[in-house]
C-alpha cells in the first residue's frame, strides 16, 4: 500500500496518441515521397496540420500544459449540488479521475464508475482500480464495465448521476438523446443528476431548447443548461465544435 500511494495516477489524455502519431507518421512518408514527387509536399501539409493540433491539445489537456482536462472535470463538480449521502454512477469514467474526486470530496459516498474501455482509449479497468488505490478511495469505489447506451442496473438504482463528455462519442446509438434518457432511467425520482457534453453542437443534439424541451417531456422535475465552452482558462485553439467549444452542462431533478 505505501508503494501505491507514493505513486502518482494515471488520468490519462482526452487526446489519444494515435491522433498524433498516424497524421505525423504519413507527413513523413508524403515528405520522403516529395524528394521525387515535389507536389506532394501539399498533402505533407495537410497532415502536419492535424499532428500540430492534436499535440498542442494533448500538451494542454495535460498537467504540464495547464491541467485543462482536471479544469473542465471541475466545471461538472461546480454543478453537483448534493449532501453526499448515497449512491453515485459516473459515466464514462474513463481512467476514473472524476469518479475519484467525488469519492473524495463525499466521503459517505458509495461511487461506481462504469467504461466501455475499448481500444480507441488509453483507459482500463485495472487502472482505474490503481487510481482508487492510490487515491485511498477503493473501498467505496467499483467499476463495472457497460456501454452508456445500455446500463446494466436497475430503474433507479442511483440516487445521482454524473458523466463528462461521454455521450457524444456513444457509437451504437444513433440519436444521443437516448444515452441521456439511459442515464437518466437510473436515477431515482428525486435524484440528481450533472452531465456535461458537446450539448451546443446542433449536428449531434439540435437546438439545446429543443433538447431541454425533450427532456422535460421524459417527466424530469427540472433541468437547466449552463454554456461552459466560454470558460476563460480554455484556450481559444480548443474551442473547436468537436474539442469542446460547443460544451455544455445539463443539471437538474428528476
């Protein structure tokens, strides 16, 4: 145990690596090529472009780019107004940092964090589990594995619900109002619930009062949107629809 808690966890990066090394590893090959085919230097260009992106991002997102990612989980925590007393599900925990944050800021609290933890991801299970150990929180912490779109638990099994721009990377469900119906269906009546997404981006979710319309009509209690893509500590480079300039936070009651 000391071991485990003189080493730091690992969070991971919203920006997987792969975003990085294939656009540099083809600008490499278009620049050899060009030594015979000058014209290709234009298609050298237009992957360069992506791997300065992608690696800008990741540096940013990271703890020696200014902890971005930790920031815009903060946002969700901001919104969570609640004793402490009862059950948690985090949504998409990924390598579990948020799940962990609210074990311990609640002490009393008994979190689950759920992830498909498919290969696109630098996340898993067995990590998430270290993290929890080294965080001193994994006597009330578990992780089941579950796609968003279909939980495995019961009507309302939780007495909250939280996830962090999870929904809009949900690949077996077409319309993503239907993960937010599912994470909503395991919420208690009277729960509560923070969910953070892409919620501004029209081509995933429309018009968010037609989505908060949407919602009412399910007989949530209430739900209101807040625009956290305006944030001053986001860079302007990160505001790009699909990074997270159209991110919102849906909270409310159910």
């Amino acid at each position: 145990m000391g071991e485990l808690i003189s080493k730091k966890p690992d969070y991971g990066n919203w920006v997987s690596v792969k975003l990085i090394y294939i656009p540099g590893a083809i600008t490499l090959v278009f620049l050899g090529v060009s030594v015979v085919l000058p014209a290709l230097l234009i298609g050298a260009l237009l992957f360069f472009l992506p791997f300065v992106y992608f690696a800008y991002a990741r540096h940013r997102f990271s703890r020696k780019g200014g902890d971005i990612q930790a920031r815009i989980q903060g946002l969700l925590l901001d919104y969570l107004n609640w004793d402490g007393e009862g059950k948690v599900l985090d949504i998409g925990c990924g390598n579990a940092p948020l799940t962990i944050k609210i074990a311990r800021k609640y002490p009393d609290a008994e979190v689950t964090g759920v992830d498909y933890w498919g290969k696109t991801w630098e996340y898993s299970k067995s990590v998430c589990e270290r993290n929890a150990e080294i965080a001193g929180v994994a006597k009330r912490v578990t992780f089941q594995k579950a796609s968003a779109s279909a939980l495995s638990f019961e009507d309302e099994a939780f007495d909250v619900a939280v996830s962090n721009l999870v929904f809009h990377e949900v690949s077996d469900v077409r319309d993503k109002k239907d993960v937010i119906k599912e994470a909503l269906r395991v919420v208690r009546k009277g729960g509560i619930f923070v969910f953070q997404d892409l919620f501004s981006w029209k081509r995933v979710y429309g018009g968010v009062d037609d989505l908060l319309e949407t919602i009412r009509g399910w007989g949530i209690e209430r739900v209101d949107f807040v625009d956290t893509s305006d944030s001053e500590f986001i860079p302007k480079a990160l505001k790009l629809p699909f990074m997270v300039g159209t991110m919102g936070i849906l909270h409310g009651r159910k």
